[in-house]
C-alpha cells in the first residue's frame, strides 16, 4: 500500500510542474488576436509643407520661417540633407518620387499632416492623394492643431475632408467596428494630433462622436493626447469611455525600451504604436534645447520595430516619411556640407554606402514590414533615382546584416511544454494512486 508521503509527494510534484506554465491570461493576451482586428497595416507620416523656387516664391519650412536666412537651399533647418535636394512639395515629379519610395518601403496607408482648411497642406493633398493613387497606396488625414480649432470645428472638418477627397480611389476606409463605433461599414480613419484638450471637453467630444455616428461622416477617429495612456488597458478604457473615440495613436520616435512590455489588445478600440529611425531637432527653428536619439546605422531603428513587432499590435505608424526639421525622415538623404557643417547621412548603416545607404531606410522599412504583415522575403530595392552629386564617392554596397528570427506568437516554449507532460503525467499518477487506495 502506498504511504501518504508518496501521496503528498506526488501531488507536490503535479503543482511544481503546473507552476512552470505562463498564466492564463499573459498567454491568452500574447496569442490571441482579438477577433475584430483588421488587417495588419503600415502607416507612414507624410508631410507636404515644403517649398522652394520656382514653384513658390520662397522657401517654406526649409528656412525655418526665417526669410533672411542664408541660402535656405543649402542651409537648411534639418540636422540631414535630402538625395532631393530643398524640394517644393507642390512638384509633381516630387510627389510621384515620394510615392515611389513608399510604395518601395511597403507601407500600406499615408497618413498625411493636414493643418485646417485652406492650408497649403490642404491645397497640395489632392496631388498627394493621385500620387499615391498611382502606386496602389491609400491616403487617410491626420488633424493637426490650428488657429481656431474647436471640438465643433473637428467635426466640420471630418465632413469637409470626406466631401472634398472621399470619393478619391487613394482615400483609405476600413471596415474595424470599435465599442463606440459599432458599424462594419467601411470608414474613413481621422488622427487627431493635440486636439483641444480632450480631459476639458469629454462631453463636447462624446456628443460629437455620438452625432456622426450612423451617418455620412460616420469614421474611425483616434486622438494622440499622452502617449503614456496607451500602455494600460486600465487608463484607457475609462478615457476612451468618457470620450467615445475609437482609439488612440501615439508619435514620437518609440525603441525598443519603449515596447519591453505587454501591450493592450481589444475588440473594443483600436491602439496605432509608432516607430522611427532617430531623432535631431538640433537645427530646428526655434528650439533652445535640442534633443538627439543617435540612429546607431539602423540599430535603433531595429530595436523599435523588432521588439513591437512581438507584441502583435494592429497597426503600426513609421514617424516620419520626411519630417526634416527633427531628422526623423527615411527619405533618401545624402552626404552635404555647407559653411563648415557636415549634415548627417546614412553612410555605413546596415553596412552600405553610396546609393545604397541613401535608400538604406527605404530598404529595412521594406523588411519590417513584410516581418510584421506576416510575408517575410527579401523586399525589392527602391525605384532608381537621380541624386546630385554626393561629396564623398560612393563605396560599393554590402549586403545588410542578418536579423534574428523573430518566435512566431503562439508556438508553446520547450519549458512550458514540458511543464505540461508533467502535469498529465503527475495527474493521471494521482488518478491511480486515489483509485487503488479506495479498491484496498
């Protein structure tokens, strides 16, 4: 007859081995992807604001607002110089080349800054919206703060845009239903950039949200207000509660430090985390303390998209396609000085020089992508361009480095598994034991 401390020492063993299983719920929120999700997708910021002569009479943004500044087409506000030169955003052939490198980067959807009706942005996002048309891509509007911006206003201007550019084959729709925005009709999606403050205004914005609901207007609306929100479930339901948004993005050039750490995921809303390849605002306009975040060759670059790419989020954002003034662009850049300054390029990242690591950004936003929308490959090089002459000659390309593979979600670790043969083992032992002792 067995002695009670086989007994005790069998089940002591059950417990030990079931105690090596991950809890329920950090595995079921690692694994499950909450059923409503949509497609995943890659967004890019995209700003048209650029200008330059002929097309404009004078520079715009390139010299920082400042009109006496210095030949603003070399001196730039930008800690990096672009393969294109001081280019005018109103140029067509541009447009059409800005397209070209986001198709190559396989992004999905520009998320194009728009700063009110009647800007310049909203005057050029037609030929934004046909250059992308051209490449397969889609156009979907991020509201920027302006000079007299209202909650009222906000939803005017979520008419306006649907009015002006809805019937545009680039203007981007989805079907996602959210808690507040039930409908599985395909909608426009609207990011709201430091809207008025949403914590004033909860009731303005719920009765808005709730008033477009059902009609014409009916879209998915996400507000970045603080990015801290996002990374508890706990903070932003109450807040998306108290608002009736469909969700939230954040912007800002996030790394892995960021992303070490589970991420919320529901039916209920819709979450969109950024990545970008660095940071400059050294030569910015206006900033009196500047702040850098070095891109290492790309290695910070990888580090943000490797590791949210495990968290398993349901869109991502790269910030920027060509936000010069903080050198958080993957536009093409090339070597340039001017005055005695060296502007910052792309030389060795990856590994490459020349041409190669000019579109090096390109390149690796392509091999993300395909990572996170589940396609893997080898992407294919970006469309061939002209540069001027670069300063320095261009050395020959070398194949970027490798990068680990990434553990596909779901799969049971080894530690786990074995957690759980041991389980039935140990349970079906005590089974027998429990059976035998009761037939003695």
């Amino acid at each position: 007859m067995p002695s009670r401390p086989l007994v005790r020492l069998t089940l002591a063993a059950l417990f030990a081995a079931a105690s090596l299983i991950p809890a329920t719920s950090g595995q079921a929120a690692w694994n499950a992807v909450p059923s409503r999700f949509a497609a995943r997708t890659v967004f890019i910021h995209y700003y048209d604001w650029y200008g330059a002569p002929p097309l404009s009479p004078t520079y715009v943004h390139w010299d920082g607002g400042n009109s006496s500044r210095p030949d603003p087409s070399q001196n730039i506000t930008s800690a990096s110089y672009p393969v294109l030169g001081a280019y005018d955003s109103s140029s067509t052939s541009v447009v059409r080349q800005h397209m070209a490198w986001i198709k190559a980067a396989h992004v999905d959807v520009v998320s194009l800054d728009w700063f009110g009706r009647g800007s310049r942005e909203d005057r050029l996002a037609k030929r934004v919206m046909d250059g992308a048309a051209a490449q397969g891509l889609k156009v979907n509007f991020v509201i920027n703060p302006y000079v007299g911006e209202t909650v009222a206003s906000i939803g005017s201007d979520i008419a306006y845009i649907n009015r002006q550019y809805g019937s545009h084959t680039a203007f981007y729709r989805v079907s996602r239903p959210t808690k507040y925005g039930p409908s599985t009709r395909l909608r426009g999606v609207f990011m709201l950039y430091n809207p008025p403050p949403p914590r004033l205004h909860y009731t303005e914005y719920s009765k808005l949200m709730d008033q477009i609901r059902g009609t014409a207007n009916d879209a998915i609306v996400l507000v970045r207000t603080d990015d801290r929100l996002l990374y508890s479930d706990t903070n932003l339901r109450p807040y998306l509660s108290a608002l009736h948004f469909d969700g939230m993005f954040n912007y800002g050039v996030y790394g892995k430090a960021d992303y070490q750490r589970q991420l919320p995921q529901s039916n209920d809303y819709i979450l969109m985390f950024s990545v970008g390849p660095g940071f400059d605002n050294s030569r910015a306009s206006g900033i009196s303390s500047p702040v850098t975040i070095a891109r290492n060759k790309g290695a910070y670059y990888d580090g943000g998209w490797s590791t949210l790419i495990g968290r398993r989020p349901e869109w991502i954002s790269v910030v920027t396609f060509n936000e010069w003034h903080e050198t958080s662009q993957i536009e093409p850049s090339r070597p340039f000085s001017y005055g005695g300054f060296r502007y910052l390029d792309y030389e060795g990242a990856y590994g490459l020089h020349g041409t190669a690591a000019s579109n090096a950004y390109l390149t690796r936003t392509a091999f993300w992508a395909d990572r996170f929308k589940g396609k893997g490959g080898t992407p294919s090089p970006p469309p061939a361009t002209s540069p001027p002459p670069a300063t320095s000659p261009p050395r020959p390309a070398t194949s970027p480095p490798s990068v680990p593979a990434i553990s596909t979600p779901g799969r049971l670790p080894e530690v786990p598994r074995l957690a759980f043969i041991l389980v039935v083992v140990g349970g079906l032992t005590a089974a027998a034991v429990v059976l035998w002792r009761r037939r003695r």
